[in-house]
C-alpha cells in the first residue's frame, strides 16, 4: 500500500507540473501572435523539419499568418514571413528589434564584434567599423582597386589548372579572401599558402556544420548538449582557432603601430582603443578587437566565396546564359582591360545574372536571429523584451509575385522588357535595417568584378551533361551550402 500511495503521489506531483506549465504557455502567450502548442522543453521542434527549417516556415506560416510564434526547444521565437512583415520589423522597428539572437556556437564572440555582438558595445562597435570600412581608402573606389589588383592572381590561378578538372573551393575563395585579408591586415597570400588554405578550410567546414540538423538542435539546446560529444564541439574550436589566429595578428600589429600612419583596418581599430582608457572599455581590447577583425575575416570569405562557387555551377547548368554573358562582356569590356564598376551600367544582363545567382541561392534563407531589446507592441501583438525573431529572407526572395516562377533561374527576373535591369526591394540578400550586412557594398563589388573577369577570359566545362547538374543544397541551415563539384576552365582564344 505504501508503495502504491508513493506512485500515486508521484504521478500526481508530475500531473501538477505538467497542468502549471500548460497554464504558464497560455499565459505568457496570451498576447503573443499565434503558433503551434509547445512542448515541455522540446517547444516545437518536433514539428520542424531538422533538415530545412526554412522550408517548415513557410508551412507554418500558411496556417497561422505571416507573423508567428514557435518555440525552439525552450526558446520563444517569432518568425516574420513576407515582404511586409520582414521589411516592417527590419525597417519599421529597427530599433526595438535591433539585438543579436544568441548563436551559441559562437560563444567565442559573445557580446563581442559586429556579427554576434549583443552586449552593450555592438552599436558603438558596428559604428567605428563602418566608418573606418569608408575612411582610409576602404571606401568604394579603393575596394573597386583591391579586387582590380586581385583579379589577375585569381585568372593565373585559373590558368594554372590547364583546362584539367579542379574544385574551385579554395581557387575561387582565395580571391574574396585577399580582398579582405588586405582592408584588416595588409597582407596577400599566395594561393597555395598553407595558412589561407587553413584558414578557409575552418571557414568553409563551420559554414557547413552550422547548416545541419545536429547545429540546429545544439543552438537551440546548449546547456543540455554542451559537454556532449558532437559536430558543435567541432564549430566551437573552429571558432576558437580562427579567433586565435586573428589575435596572433592583432597583437603583431600593435608591437608595430604608427597612430600617424594607418595600415589597415586592425590599425585604426588599435588607434582607437589607445585613446579609450588605454583599452580598458571592453569594446576596445586586444581580445574585442580580434573577435571583430574574425567576424569580418570570416564573413568577407565565405559568403562571397560560397556565392561565386555557386554561381559557376549555375552557369555551368545553363550554358546558353553563359553564352549571352560572353556577349555583354565582349562588347562592353572587351578581351583585356580589367572589369570596372562603371562598366555595372553597360552590362544589365550581368548585373541581373549576379542578382539572380543571389536570389535563387538563397544563401542566409532565415536570416540571423534578431532579439526583441524592450516589450514592443507589433500589429497589436506584445513581444516581450528578449525573444527572438527570425525576420525570414527566403520569403521575400521567393515571393512568387514578385518572381514568378522562383524556384527557377531567370536572370530576367531582374530586367525589364527593354532589357534594361529592373532593381526590386524584395532583394534584401543582406538583409536590412542596423543589422544590414556591413560588407555589402564589397559583396556586390566583388560578385561583379570576379565572375566578369573569369567569363572573360575562360569558358566554363561541366565534366557531366548540364542537363544532369543538380543544383539543389546538400544542407540547409545557417546558410543553403552548395553541392560539391569539379569543372574545367578553358581559356577563350
């Protein structure tokens, strides 16, 4: 009998809890935007799709609206799909939803940065970034000189592989590496450095690992999964040795420093924590600024290389689009001279083509997580301070009114009937708002200037029929990670 009264008793004290949690989702929910019943702990993710999430949002957006809430795992989310809603809370409430969602993979960036900075100096951080990124020849016309400088090393490159097949993982990306290995370090690697290849190995197999299932659990499950053994340790000492790299170089730099003579990004950034309480703020620190310097390191690498690597194989499927760019560029730039921005407005087909490589790629399909800074009443909602919201990209770069047909590739998505480029403000590949890519303006540069100087002067040869290329990701996370391939590059006579 006593046993029985302790089972009893238990069952009943579990019963409690489960009827108190029930009552505390419904409570706290009450004036949140509606979405599916969470679990215990686990919240939604049972009724997400590990593999694409993105995908699961826009399924869960048809039932409950454009504006919803899903709990992954124990952390309350509120997913904005569509142009109105996404623009509305990037654009409209840019400050009450300007905060950085925890990415807990990046522990070593925490409240640090640019890209994953929460704390009290992301502001003041992303501020000094932006503006020493325009000063000191960083600006428009000295990026357009960088990658001007560049190309021809990325075409030796190419030349190099005799029309044999390679992968252009590291051939490519050695290019966008250069570019912003030069704006923070002043350095050039040739492009079989061992420490460029290693750094772009981290680079590109973190941008992998953040995009499958098992990251998109441990984001959201960390302190139950932290010391388990897992693909995320993997991320985190990636992180951890990336930013340690970077360090080495920061300090390096500040043996060296000359505040009358600037050489790079880290040099102003060191500059400015001489003048700031001899680096004791903590946004201006030998360690903040190397969680800075990394944050651009890696994403002035990836995405571009990632995008350019994707493009190719596009190119590559649709031969007779390939061939229409050969044209344009023939035409306008001709056989030798370098490609230059200016030529961008003589060249709408290829301005369309890296549009469209952008949105079809879909690159960052749910954004990175935003975090609401105070309670905020939106369209007659209430999100509380600290949740975390998801304004999703991929549905307003595959809004089926505004490109018909998104899930194919079509350059004239981007180009009128007179065949002149047509902007749209569905684009919003960067995303937008205070939390707007900081390197978007030498993102599109070097989209531009790369892929013209290598249609240029190459041919692209798929080593299977194009008929038979599959386009589709082989993961989808953090980022949509292209398949892996080879190809040929044939020099043009």
């Amino acid at each position: 009998m006593a046993t029985l009264g302790i089972t009893v008793a238990l069952l009943i004290w579990i019963a409690t809890l489960l009827l108190v949690h029930i009552w505390k989702q419904i409570y706290s929910s009450w004036k949140l935007p509606p979405g599916p019943f969470p679990l215990p702990i686990l919240g939604n993710i049972l009724q997400l799709d590990l593999k694409n999430i993105p995908q699961s949002f826009s399924r869960l957006a048809q039932r409950y609206g454009p504006v919803f809430t899903v709990y992954l795992g124990p952390r309350r989310a509120v997913v904005l799909h569509g142009y109105k809603a996404v623009r509305e809370v990037l654009l409209s409430y840019k400050n009450e939803f300007s905060g950085r969602g925890e990415l807990f993979a990046f522990e070593a960036h925490k409240d640090r940065g640019i890209i994953f900075n929460n704390g009290p100096t992301w502001k003041d951080t992303r501020r000094f970034a932006l503006s020493t990124l325009r000063d000191y020849g960083m600006g428009k016309q000295g990026n357009e000189q960088r990658i001007q400088r560049e190309a021809p090393f990325l075409l030796e490159a190419l030349r190099k592989t005799n029309g044999q097949p390679f992968d252009p993982t590291f051939v490519i990306g050695c290019a966008p590496c250069n570019v912003i290995a030069d704006i923070l370090f002043r350095k050039h690697f040739d492009y079989d450095d061992k420490t460029c290849q290693r750094m772009m190995a981290l680079f590109n197999e973190n941008f992998y690992l953040l995009s499958t299932p098992w990251l998109q659990v441990y984001n959201n499950f960390s302190s139950y999964l932290r010391y388990l053994p897992g693909s995320h340790r993997k991320v985190i000492g990636n992180v951890y040795e990336i930013k340690e790299y970077v360090l080495e170089r920061v300090k390096e730099h500040h043996k060296s420093l000359d505040p009358n003579c600037f050489r790079d990004f880290t040099d102003c950034l060191l500059t400015e924590m001489e003048k700031v309480k001899d680096g004791e703020e903590p946004g201006y620190n030998l360690d903040s600024i190397a969680v800075t310097v990394a944050d651009l390191f890696f994403a002035g690498t990836e995405t571009t290389s990632t995008t350019l690597r994707y493009g190719l194989l596009i190119l590559m499927k649709y031969p007779e689009i390939e061939e229409k760019l050969h044209e344009e560029i023939d035409r306008v730039i001709g056989p030798n001279r370098i490609p230059a921005v200016k030529d961008r407005l003589e060249m709408p087909y290829m301005d369309a083509v890296v549009h469209e490589i952008q949105r079809f790629i879909d690159l960052v399909p749910s954004n990175l997580p935003h975090e609401a800074t105070r309670d905020t009443v939106f369209r007659g909602y209430v999100i509380p301070k600290g949740t975390v919201l998801i304004p999703t990209l991929d549905s307003l770069l595959y809004d089926k009114q505004e490109f018909p047909e998104p899930e194919k590739f079509k350059p004239e998505h981007f180009l009128n009937a007179d065949g002149k480029f047509k902007y749209s403000d569905h684009f919003k590949a960067f995303s937008a708002g205070k939390r707007v890519c900081v390197g978007e303006g030498l993102a599109r540069m070097e989209l531009f200037l790369f892929l013209s100087a290598i249609l240029q002067h190459f041919n692209l040869k798929s080593l299977v029929d194009p008929k038979n290329i599959d386009l589709s990701p082989i993961a989808i996370g953090f980022g949509k990670i292209p398949p892996h391939y080879k190809l040929c590059v044939i020099p043009r006579s």
